[in-house]
C-alpha cells in the first residue's frame, strides 16, 4: 500500500482510483527515462531496492508489486 500511495501523491491520483493495471507509459504519459527516475525516487522514498534484472519489465503498478515480492 505504500507504494500505491506513493505513486497517488505523485501523480495527484485518488489512490483507490491507482488500479494495478495502470501503465505508467499509456496511462501517465511516461517515458522510459521518467519511468526510470520514479522507479529510483520510489525506492529511495520507501527505503527499498528493486532487483536490477526486472527494472526493463516494469510497465504497470502490477508489474512494479510482482518485482516487489521478493524484497
């Protein structure tokens, strides 16, 4: 839940609105780079660190919470 909720402060979402199948490309205009540079505040804001080889495979929060699972 942190994480969603992170994500609803940055974007300036209704948090129960931020579905897992929300594609930071497609549904927040994102690009690679931007997709990269959140994904690094993100786990600086949160204290964690996502493995390196899943990072190019992250395109929804779900993808972004299964990357997460082993943490």
């Amino acid at each position: 839940t942190a994480i969603l909720e992170f994500l609803a402060n940055e974007f300036k979402l209704d948090p129960k609105g931020v579905g897992e199948d929300l594609n930071f490309a497609t549904d927040l205009n994102l690009t690679p780079p931007a997709v990269s540079d959140l994904l690094q505040r993100l786990q600086e804001s949160l204290d964690f660190t996502l493995p390196e080889d899943k990072l190019a495979d992250i395109a929804t929060i779900e993808d972004l919470l299964h990357a997460t699972d082993d943490i």
